[in-house]
C-alpha cells in the first residue's frame, strides 16, 4: 500500500513537473522580453521583434510599411512624447506624410502604451522596436533602425535618421540627394573632429578606458540629423562584431565608430549645422539648410522655420 501510494506521488510530481517545463517554454517563446539597458555594458538588441504591432506581424506587413519613396525620413521619439509628433506631423511632417515614420521603443514595463496602438491606427506611421525607450538604449534603437532600414527598406535611396527637436527642411533634402548613386555607402551630416572622450564618471557622456582606449573620437556626426545612403545600413551591421560591448553614446558609435570599421565615406555638409553656429537666422542664404541640430521645443523649431522663411523671402525681391 506503501509503495502504491510512493508511486502515485511520484507520477503525479512527474506530471506535474511536466506542465510546468512546458508552460515556461511557452512563455518564453511568446513572450520575448524587451532590453533594458542601464549603463553600458550589456550587448545590443538589434532584432525587430515583428516591429511589435499586429499588422507587422504577417508576411507582407514590414516590407510594405516601408514606402517606394526616394527618401524616408525616421524620426527617433519617446513613446509619451506625442506633442513632438503631432508637431512635425502638422509642420516640416506634411511635406512627407507618406514617406515619415516615427521609430519608438516600448515603455518602462516593456509594454506598447494603448494611446500608442491608437496612434498608430490614425496616423499609420509608428514604428515600435523591442526595447524599453530610455537614453541608454538610444544606441538600440539606432541599431534597430539600421536593421528595419536594411530588411524593410531598400526602395528608397536615402534614409533621413534624426530627433524632433530639429528644424527639418524635407524639400532641400529631397533636391539636394535627388541624384545620388545607388549601390554606395555614404552617411551625411554635421562632422565632429577629434572629439575629446568624456573620462569623469559623473558625466552624462562619460566612457571609460576598459570601453574605448584613445583619448579622442573618429570623425563623426551628431545623431540629431544623419543621412545613410541605402547601401549604408548594411555596411554598418556587418562591421559589428559577434559579442560588441554596449557603447551608449549611439551617434559616435554608428557614425564613428561603425563607420571607420566599415570605410564607410562620411560627407561633412555644412547646411546641418546647430543654432548658435549659424547666428541670425533670418537672412539670405546662398546653399539652402537641410537642418538645424537641437533647435529645443516645438515653439522654438516653429521660431527658427519662421525665421528662415522670412530670410528665404527676402532673397527672392
């Protein structure tokens, strides 16, 4: 009876663990955890989990979100940042409202916030990555990017990458890359040079020795407003290497770093400029801007447009 009893336990333990190895493979499948990344240390997640939102899901989602335009424009946001969207989208966004997508991670639980998913459903133009939005995640969500450009994207012959918080000038961008050569990589913006490597840890760009050994930088662009070619996405994902140390500060390591591993051309163009490089504003100008890097909020990004539509004007009596 003894025995009986010792078996009847034994099977139902059996059972028991059974269920339960299988109920947390399931789970696992299905339910992919976001990257939350909180120093820099941690390796990339640079997988589109789907792009997350139901109609990515089918075969024919991601590669027709993206449209057969020239150039898309990817505007890098945070999931509750709506009144930067409904900024660009009511400004600089109506010249290219079917060639603008907004790139976004999840929030803080890892989840897509419903007023997202309505969002979306309005204005068709979200594009949600498998990370939670945080700036030390900025570089993830510059990797995946790239990523969605180089699986997604390969119609258009530029892809604009850039924050909202810069004054954009689509029409420039669109006549002044209207003739450029597909098949080369070429990444374009505002260059730094000889960049001096933040060593105090209580900066917000520190990066330690271990991480990064020279004490400068290569030449590279401010992530604000970046240009790739349609061959550059590629180039750059494949000079990573297989176990490459998380490096956060996203506009050094893709334009700069990434890019000198992959001899990708980075063309210095001086009509992507900040605010306090240009001065006044309001006046003639001989080579047309693309755009103004880190104009603030929403009023000041419509003050500086006002500012060089007026300028603009005046060049034409």
């Amino acid at each position: 009876m003894r025995s009986t009893r010792r078996s009847l336990v034994k099977r139902t333990f059996t059972i028991f663990a059974t269920v339960l190895a299988l109920f947390i493979v399931v789970f696992t499948v299905t339910r992919a955890r976001p990257v939350h990344i909180i120093r820099n240390y941690a390796s990339y997640s640079v997988t589109v989990n789907s792009l997350l939102l139901p109609e990515f899901v089918h075969p024919g989602g991601p590669s027709n979100y993206c449209p057969e335009v020239p150039t898309v424009f990817v505007i890098r946001t945070h999931p509750n940042d709506t009144t930067s969207r409904e900024f660009v989208r009511k400004t600089w966004g109506r010249k290219v409202k079917n060639s603008l997508v907004f790139a976004l991670g999840t929030d803080e639980l890892g989840a897509i916030r419903n007023e997202t998913l309505l969002e979306y459903q309005m204005h068709r133009d979200i594009l949600v990555l498998n990370f939670i939005d945080s700036y030390y995640n900025l570089t993830n969500k510059a990797i995946s990017t790239l990523r969605w450009a180089s699986e997604y994207c390969t119609k258009p012959t530029v892809i604009y990458q850039g924050d909202p918080d810069v004054a954009v000038f689509p029409d420039a961008i669109k006549r002044f890359f209207g003739n450029i050569r597909r098949g080369q990589p070429y990444i374009f913006g505002k260059c730094l040079l000889d960049e001096a490597v933040h060593r105090d840890p209580s900066d917000k760009w520190y990066v330690s020795k271990e991480l990064y050994a020279p004490s400068t930088y290569p030449t590279f662009m401010p992530g604000g407003a970046n240009i790739f070619s349609s061959a550059a996405p590629q180039k750059l994902l494949e000079a990573m290497e297989p176990l490459e140390p998380y490096f956060h500060l996203e506009d050094v390591f893709v334009s700069g770093i990434l890019a000198e591993r992959a001899k990708i051309p980075r063309i210095c163009l001086e009509t992507i400029a900040f605010t306090w490089e240009l001065g006044n504003l309001h006046k003639c100008w001989q080579d047309p801007l693309l755009a103004i890097l880190e104009v603030g909020s929403p009023e000041l990004v419509q003050k500086a447009f006002n500012d060089v539509d007026r300028g603009m004007a005046g060049c034409r009596h």
